[in-house]
C-alpha cells in the first residue's frame, strides 16, 4: 500500500501538469509548441474563411453538454479527428458528452433493430381486415 505522502506527492505532480496544460500562458497560436501538445496539420483543416487563424496545436477544452450539463474534457486527439479526418467546421465543438452520445446512439440502433424485425414478422391472417382498401 502506498503511503498517504507519496500519494500526495502523485496528486500534486498530476495536478502541476494539468495546470501547465491549462495555462493560460500556453498560447496555441503561438511558438513554441510543448512536447506533449497534438500538432494541427493545416493541410487537412477545412477552411471556410480567408482570415481563419488555425492554432498550432490543440488543446484540451472543457463543454458542458447541451443534454445533461455535465461537464466533460474535449481532448486534443478527438479534436484533430473531428477537424482533420471528420472534416468538421473549425466553427464547431463538441456539444453532447459521451454518455448522451452512446444514450442516443443506443436508441437508434434498437429503432433499427425493431424496425427489421417488423419487416421479417409474417403478415397477420387477417391483415385485409385491418386495412382499408
Ligand atoms: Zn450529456
């Protein structure tokens, strides 16, 4: 078991680091890049303006989600793969948290898988009656 000084010690050095990613003294637009940032490849961003100021990496961002208000991290991997191989707006961000996302997903895939079955399900007898010709 660990003791209660070198967990600290692990709380502090994790918490050091998630301020220095913070930082507002980080400036994305700006040289230089730290080590750790995800690089934006400007040739696979969408522009949609002239006057775009296209960061030189991203960074972590915090959203409340528009469903639930939960707050969850939009980190700099899923950023580079909703601008550069998802080709989303450079206008855009993340809105919805993984959960609603997999909620609504979930859903969607059950619409489907219901909608199937009522294709394979056998007409009933007296369909004709039912139906207004
Ligand atoms: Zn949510």
């Amino acid at each position: 078991m660990k003791s209660n000084k070198k967990r600290k010690a692990e709380i502090v050095a994790a918490r050091t680091k998630k301020s220095e990613k913070n930082s507002a003294y980080i400036n994305p637009y700006r040289e230089p890049v730290p080590d750790w940032a995800v690089r934006v490849n400007p040739d696979e961003i969408v522009y949609h303006s002239l006057f775009m100021d296209i960061p030189l990496f991203y960074l972590d961002r915090e959203f409340n989600c528009k469903k639930c208000g939960k707050t969850e991290i939009w980190t700099a991997e899923r950023q580079k793969w909703w601008y550069e191989v998802a080709k989303g707006s450079f206008e855009t961000t993340a809105a919805v948290c993984r959960e609603c996302r997999d909620k609504k997903k979930a859903y969607v895939d059950q619409q489907k898988a219901h909608l199937e079955e009522l294709k394979k399900k056998k007409p009933h007898q007296n369909e004709k009656f039912f139906k207004k010709t």
